[in-house]
C-alpha cells in the first residue's frame, strides 16, 4: 500500500444516515424543526432529507430500530453529525427558532475557525449547528491552527438577526 497517499483535496463528507426508532418524531426534528426539505419517503420506514434540494443529507430510517431505545451515552457510535450553514446569520437563525421552541441547547462553542451550537435529536445522536469563520481569520500560531473551546456569546450571535430576537 501507498505510504504517501492523501485524500483528494476536493472530497467532501456527502450525507449522514441515522438509525432512528421514530420516522414520525424524527422528521418532525430534521423537517419540521431544522427545515431540512423531504426529498424521499419510503412509507414508514425511512426518508431522505436536504438543504437545497440536493438528493439527500441526511437518510433517517427504522430498519434496524423501530422502537429501540437510545444508544448508549458513554458506548461507541456517532460523537454528534455536524451540519454546517453558509453564515453566522443563518446559525442565529436556527438558534432563535430553536430558543423559541424551548428546545434544549447542550452547548455553545466558539472554536476560533467556527461558532457552534451543540444539541441532540430525538434519538439522542449528537448534533452540530455550525457555521465557519473565512480562513483568514483562523487562529494560526506560525503556521500552525491553534483552535480552542470557548463559550460562545449567544447574545452576540443574535444580534446578527438586527434586533430581531
């Protein structure tokens, strides 16, 4: 095998697919909380959801989970998915519409490279709300990133919606 092999530059992380015990509760998160669109159901079963119209982000099915309880907090599995939005606008968005639908937070990070908002679907998998800062404003330390875990001023991220909080 190649030693020096790396992956292309322009590869990309395409889609997500969960393991969910509710098709019902879980577009009512993707679709009716997040906004995904639904491009695709297949009866109860599953469905295929996206931003843009792409085919799918994110498939969510019941195959091998219908009814089952969470995984584990501390096992092995998925950390959190992590969705990314086009500007820090859009990430306040979110943000009011799930403040405003009292749905709870586990976090929020600024990391120097992003802004984040942690959360958990109905099935507990762990999601991130997030969006990039441009590059030339990354933190870098003589050539080397240097991100870190701050709290993220959620008051400040609001104030991008102009008052309309």
């Amino acid at each position: 095998m190649e030693n020096n092999y790396t992956v292309p530059l322009q590869t990309r992380i395409g889609h997500v697919h969960l393991k969910v015990a509710d098709l019902k509760r879980a577009l009512d998160f993707y679709h009716g909380l997040l906004g995904f669109e639904i491009m695709q159901l297949y009866g109860d079963s599953a469905a295929f959801v996206s931003a843009g119209g792409y085919h799918h982000h994110i498939g969510l099915n019941t195959w091998f989970s219908k009814d089952a309880a969470p995984a584990s907090h501390n096992g092995v599995g998925l950390f959190h998915v992590a969705i990314l939005y086009p500007t820090r606008k859009d990430l306040a968005r979110i943000y009011k519409r799930l403040r405003d639908a009292h749905y709870p937070i586990d976090g929020a990070s600024d990391h120097g490279v992003s802004e984040a908002l942690y959360l958990r679907d109905p099935d507990h998998n762990g999601i991130e709300l997030y969006w990039d800062r441009p590059r030339e404003e990354w933190p870098f330390n003589n050539g080397a990133l240097e991100m870190f875990t701050e709290p993220l001023d959620l008051y400040d991220l609001l104030s991008e919606l102009h008052g309309n909080v």
